[in-house]
C-alpha cells in the first residue's frame, strides 16, 4: 500500500522529516501516545484567550 503523502499538511513544524507523510506521522505520534497535529482537537477562540489571560504554557 502506497503512504499517504497530504501536500497541504497542516502542521507548522515544516522541518520534520515527517512532514506530509501522514501514515509515518501518525505512527510516530501514536508510539510516544500523542496525536498527529492535525488530529488534535481544535482549541476555541475563547479557550485560548483564557489561556493567555491565565498566563498558562500548555
């Protein structure tokens, strides 16, 4: 089976050797227990104005 290859990959970190690879991506991500960035949930508007307001780093 052919690897996925998405061309408008929307992960900012445009460096990783992974990037536009979604198979190796999220077989990478799923090995430590994370998620791939773009199957991450998407924050609101307001949660990251919270976020911001709250001084938080996460």
């Amino acid at each position: 089976m052919p690897p996925i290859i998405r061309e408008d990959c929307p992960c900012p970190n445009t460096a990783c050797s992974r990037h536009t690879l979604c198979d190796e991506c999220e077989a990478s991500r799923a090995e430590s227990g994370g998620l791939p960035f773009c199957r991450r949930p998407k924050r609101s508007l307001l949660g990251r104005i919270r976020k911001m307001l709250a001084g938080g780093s996460r």
